[in-house]
C-alpha cells in the first residue's frame, strides 16, 4: 500500500464581470498537481476532480476573498467503486498567488487555497505537518499547473515514501511509531515549523519533541492505539470530549445498530475527526455504509438515501437542509454539549436496546476525567481497552460456533468454491414447470434461510443461530444480537474470521488475541485449528480462583451493597434546570484569542447531562469515579490502573448467566411521535416536510426508567472492583489483616 495517491492545491478561481448582473460564483479548479513516483494507477480509485469540492464543502458560492484568514486542517473520506477509502488531509491558507488589482490601496483581500494529500491512511498529524512543510516549500512554483519533479516540494513529498519504506525494512505492512528522518530540499528560505511532538510521550519527557535541522525534520508514523492498523493516528478525544457520556452510549448503540447517523459543528475539523473516531470506537467492526466525515453540501441527498449512513455537517449547513426529507436521523450536535435527536431518555433512544449501557456509561464517564484536550492521544489506548472488553462480552465467544465446512472438498476450496452445491443451485435460476418452479423457489427460500443462519467462507462455516441461542438467559444480550444479526456489520466481521480460521488464527490483532485468551479459558477447539499456547494452562487455576473469590465476595454482599449506597448518597450532585447531574462536566465559553472555541474543562464540577442521575433515580452508584476513588483509599485510579473487570465484573465463561442490571425504556404512548423536534430541528427550520424527525413533541410526560438489581454475584461491577481494590494481588499478612478489618467495619455501618 502507498503511503498517498496525490497532491494538489485547490484554488477558487476568481469570477469574471461579465453582464450587468451579479457575477457568477468562482471556479473551483486544482494546482501544482503530484503524484509519488512508481505509483500505479487504480481505475476505481477516486480521482483529484473528485476531491476539489470537499475541500470547499460548503460549496463555491461559499468562498470569498477576505482580509486574515485562520489556518484550519482538517479531512474528508472518498470511497471507491472496489469499496477502497481514500482520506484527504487538508490545510486552508491564504492563496500566494492572488495579485490585486492596479491602483487598489489599504488592506488587500485575497482568496483562500487549500492544500490536500489523498492518502489510503488516516494519519492526520503526518500528514498535517508535512503540508506545513509543504506550505513553505511550494512558493516558488506556487502558480503551476503541475509541480515540475525537481522543485522544492515534489522533491520532500517524494521522500516520504522513500523513507517510510526504510522505516519498514521490507515488511508490507507501514510501521506504526517508527520515526522518519525526511530530508529537507534547499529552497529560498529556511523552513520554519514547530517540531512535532511524539502522539503518546508525556509532556516534558525526553524526547517527546522530535527533531527538526535546517536539512531535515523528524515525523512520526502514527503509532497502534490498540484498535487496529487502520484505526492508528485517530484520536477518540477528538469525539468524547464533545458528548457526554450518555451520548457516547448512543451513539455506539446506533453504529451497531446501523441507523443513519449526523454528527453537527461549526468548524469541520471539530466534525470531521468526530466521526473518524466514531467509526473507531466500533473497533473490531467497522462502519461498512455510506461513510462521509465532511459531507459537501453539494451532495446533501445522501441524506434522504434509504440506506443507513455516518456523515459529518458543518452547522452552517443546517439551514439549508430545510426540505430535505430526513426520516429516523440519529443526530449530534458537537457544539452543544448534551443536545441530540432523537432526546436523550425518549422511547426512541438507542440506549435502551444496547446491553451492559450502564457500565459502558461509566466507562465513558471515568475515562472522559482524564482527557485533558479535544486532541491528546493519551487516553485513546486505555479506553480502547475498555471497549474491547465490552465487545469482547457481546461476541467474544464466537469461536464456539465456527466449525469446518463438512460440505466443502478441499479441491472446491482450492478453485475458489466455498458454498456446498446445494445452497449453490438454490442461488441459481430454476427451470422447469410451474409447479417445479414453485418447489424450487420455496427449496430455494429455505436453503437460503439456512445460508444466513450459517454464514460460510473459506471452508468453515458459523453457526449464527447456536451463537444467539447460547444467551437465552441473558434476554438483553439475546435481544440486541437477533437485530444485530442482520448487518453488514458483522457480516463483514464472521467473514474475516472464517477466514483467520482458515489461516490457524495466526494473527496479531489486538481484540482476536483476547479472544484466543478467552477460548482457552473455556476449552474452545475448532477442529484443524491449533489453538495459541501462550494461555495454555491456565483455565483450571484461574477459573477456580475467580470462582471462590466469587463467592467470597457473594457472601457479604448485603454489608457491599450498604457501604456502596452510602458512598454513592454522599456524593455531592448539582441541580440545573431541575435537573440533577453529576459527574464530568464541560463548561461552554465563547471563542476568544485564549480558549479558540474550545471547551474549557472546570476543575470543580463534570456534568455527564443526564436525564436523571444515578444515585437520585436508581439508588446505585452515581460517580465511578468517585466510588473508585472511595475504595482506593481516597486515591482516585490513574489512567493505568484503570481496568475492565472495574466496570463489568469478571469474564464469566457461562454465556447462560443472568445480567446482572437491566434497563427498560419508558414506554411510549400512541400520541408519542417517532422523533421529536430537538435543538438540531429548530436550527434546521422545523417542519412537517422533514417528516418524522422533527414532528411536535407529545405533550405527555413518561417516567424515568428503573433500574433492577438482583443479589450481587460473581459478574457484579461492584463485587468486581471490591474484588480488585479491596482484595488486591498483594500477598502481605498484615495487609489481608487490615483489609479483613475494614470488611468488618463495612458490615457495621
């Protein structure tokens, strides 16, 4: 894979004067064009004709000459006719080549330009500073058509590739936190640019800051953030620090869910690395639909496209939406904290449907205390970790269900055939008579019935209707999986692992190496299929060990239950508008020349903007943090001793158990509508031609939900946490002995 497809510059060329009426809007056009050398054309790739209109997305129209100009970065996403994605990473500067006219005096104005690298990587902080580079490169051949090989630019933009392929040393795949020493080309004037700093090296260390000379600078390959090659160099800051976390639960349960889903900010860097991280929270899945961090507002009918969708809008564009028939759109706004369509706590809420949302909600909720900008990298791995234990509790156990295809011969696997031939001529046209037609079809309906029960590829197959069945006790889980069946989603996702099978599950993959540690655990085999040695050994200890510590902790879960309902009253909560909060909090401030329309982070209070609280509804924990924090001896946990039995309990082996929580929407009334009209609709023009989305809103009011807590058992969070903090792995005498006095001291209170 090529490190990018093309360079260029896109100017907006100024209109002409012809005619007395107003002149006509510019012509948006490309300049100093490159492409790296050795690079082989793809026919359906994207090409720079296609790209020239997301670098302006609000249109021609929009592009106007001004006096100061603030430098803005951002990116958009282009998908090929093969499925192929190709990220722009863009920086809007003033155009140098823009003359005034004769005799014109005072403050001139010029255009704007925006210089783009197509890349198949996603590696917005690369390819940001090296268009800075870039930027003060190209002056001299500023006005080209195309960049002639031996200019200044073309000849450090060639380099790149050069020295990513010495960084790789001939393996294929591009090597993540490798560091590039790219040379830079004598120009006219010295380069002069910040240095880059390392993505997950602590401020101040040694060798955060990476080098820069007068004949070279230093860029760093971004680095694996746990999520996947393709997922390195996004940031999830870039999307938790905009959402609260009851949002953030939303939102994933409407990715799963595959909804049609509008993420809303003013600036489009702020909306565009949004939904970059969107799709990186879906990781191991991956968003398989239409799929446009900065929508132009050229092409806004992919909006009423009937088919489910991850877009990305500048606000300015919501007015001119108005008409646009938007039916069941999950919407966010970024510029305001807590505000989305469908409401948060209405019927239609996604949370609902998505199991283990409360203690994905706190897992949010703890994580977002730590980030520290919308663009640090530092918390990304750690809540990558957390998610990944989430998916890891949804279809971690899929290896259970894979088996060899008994139908398929390894000669029809070696041609390329990996259906049976039954489900093969089911597939295919039927002759025949009317009544042979009619048996055929039916035949047909019914192989095809079992297909999807069974998906199979590269001679294994995936019992899909055992894999729902196993969780017949955990009806939440069961629920969301029947409807979750069904998508592209994790079509592509069985699929893939047909495949690794297929392969003797050789692979580095973050989340699959958990899955193997899992499969383990429970004595997963897949027939022709060795399983990893690097757990071997360790299911029966280990399994025991949590058993008892299980039933330890069952024991004494009244005097638990007590001493954690005490800690979670004690909390101090804030009550805005009638409604009672708590947790992380993120104050809103007007741009100015310190904050540059950033959210300012209060130190005293950390508002999740919750319908209603925890503690106050539900009689539970209101503050993870805080509860955390309690039973760590008033010592909150850092970012590294953060982990995920903290917040769902031990990974239990027996898929039958019962959840531990259950949350039940309110129920809706034949008035309610479908959607109401939120914030988003009223800036939008609400009206009934948007259809459903921002009809009026019932006047009936519905009860908040209720959360159930059965005895605390083995996969409790809180006898998870008390398991971890109060128990802890040190092996002192005087330590057990003090721990077994503050246990006793718990029953008392």
């Amino acid at each position: 894979m090529s490190l990018f497809e093309a360079f260029f510059v896109a100017r907006a060329t100024p209109p002409g004067q012809g005619g007395s009426g107003a002149p006509p809007p510019p012509r948006l056009a490309p300049f100093c064009r490159f492409a790296p050398p050795g690079l082989r054309a793809n026919g359906g790739a994207p090409t720079v004709e296609n790209a020239v209109g997301f670098c302006f997305p609000l249109g021609a129209d929009s592009v106007k000459p001004s006096t100061y100009l603030v430098t803005a970065e951002f990116t958009f996403t282009l998908t090929g006719g093969d499925g192929g994605r190709l990220h722009g990473v863009c920086r809007r500067t003033h155009d140098p080549t823009f003359r005034p006219a004769a005799g014109e005096r005072g403050t001139v104005k010029r255009w704007p330009q925006v210089l783009c690298i197509l890349s198949p990587h996603c590696w917005q902080p690369f390819f940001s500073k090296a268009l800075e580079v870039v930027e003060q490169l190209l002056a001299p051949h500023a006005g080209c058509e195309a960049l002639p090989p031996d200019a200044p630019a073309a000849l450090f933009l060639a380099s790149l590739p050069a020295q990513l392929a010495v960084a790789a040393a001939g393996r294929p795949e591009a090597p993540l936190g490798a560091v590039l020493r790219v040379p830079l080309p004598l120009s006219g004037a010295p380069v002069v640019v910040d240095r880059m700093r390392r993505a997950l090296a602590p401020p101040g260390k040694a060798g955060a800051q990476l080098g820069l000379s007068a004949d070279a600078i230093e860029l760093e390959v971004p680095p694996d953030l746990g999520n996947g090659a393709t997922n390195s160099g996004i940031s999830l800051a870039r999307l938790l620090w905009f959402l609260t976390p009851r949002q953030a639960v939303t939102l994933v349960a409407s990715l799963l869910l595959e909804r049609r889903i509008i993420l809303v900010a003013r600036d489009a860097d702020t909306v565009s690395a949004a939904v970059h991280a969107a799709n990186a929270l879906l990781y191991p899945f991956s968003w398989q639909h239409i799929y446009l961090p900065l929508l132009p507002l050229a092409l806004k009918d992919y909006l009423a496209a009937p088919m489910p969708y991850l877009v990305g809008i500048q606000a300015d564009c919501l007015p001119l939406l108005r008409g646009t028939p938007l039916e069941e759109v999950v919407m966010f706004d970024l510029d305001c904290l807590g505000s989305c369509t469908p409401e948060l706590g209405s019927p239609t809420d996604d949370y609902w449907q998505l199991p283990f949302a409360r203690e994905l909600e706190d897992v949010f909720e703890v994580v977002r205390d730590h980030i520290q900008s919308p663009t640090e990298f530092d918390s990304t791995p750690k809540c990558t970790e957390l998610l990944q234990d989430f998916f890891l509790r949804l279809v971690g156990s899929y290896r259970k269900y894979v088996r060899r295809d008994d139908e398929i011969t390894p000669a029809a696997l070696a041609l390329g055939i990996d259906r049976p031939p039954a489900a093969a001529a089911a597939m295919s046209p039927a002759g025949g008579s009317a009544a042979g037609s009619r048996a055929s079809s039916t035949n047909g309906r019914e192989e095809r019935a079992v297909e999807e029960e069974t998906p199979r590829a590269h001679g294994f197959v995936f019992d899909q209707a055992a894999f729902i069945a196993a969780h017949r006790r955990k009806a939440k889980v069961a629920a969301f999986l029947q409807q979750f069946r069904n998508s592209q989603m994790l079509e592509v996702f069985i699929t893939e692992r047909l495949k690794l099978a297929s392969e003797g599950f050789a692979t580095n993959d973050r989340f699959e190496l958990k899955v193997a540690e899992r499969s383990v655990r429970q004595g997963v085999r897949i027939a022709g299929v060795p399983l990893p040695n690097a757990v071997a050994g360790s299911k029966g200890r280990l399994g025991n060990l949590l058993r008892k510590a299980g039933a330890a902790v069952k024991q004494g879960g009244g005097a638990l239950v007590a001493s954690i309902k005490q800690a979670g009253a004690s909390q101090q909560e804030e009550v805005v508008a009638g409604r009672a909060v708590s947790g992380p909090a993120l104050v809103r401030v007007s741009p100015n020349a310190h904050t540059l329309g950033l959210a300012r982070r209060s130190a005293s209070s950390f508002s999740s903007s919750r319908t209603h609280s925890r503690s106050s509804s539900f009689n539970n924990l209101s503050r993870p943090s805080a509860n955390l924090a309690a039973m760590n001896g008033g010592v909150q946990p850092s970012l590294e001793q953060l982990r995920p039995d903290m917040f769902f309990g031990a990974d239990s082996d027996d898929e039958s158990v019962a959840s531990d929580a259950s949350l039940e929407p309110p129920r809706p009334t034949t008035s309610q509508a479908r959607n109401s009209a939120g914030p988003l609709g009223a800036a939008m023009g609400a009206s009934p031609s948007f259809g459903a989305l921002f009809q009026a809103p019932s006047s009936g009011a519905y009860s908040p939900p209720v959360l159930s807590l059965p005895p605390l058992g083995v996969g409790s969070r809180a006898a998870a946490v008390w398991l971890a903090l109060a128990v802890g792995n040190s092996s002192s005498t005087a330590a057990q002995q003090q721990r077994s006095r503050d246990i006793q001291r718990l029953g008392h209170i």
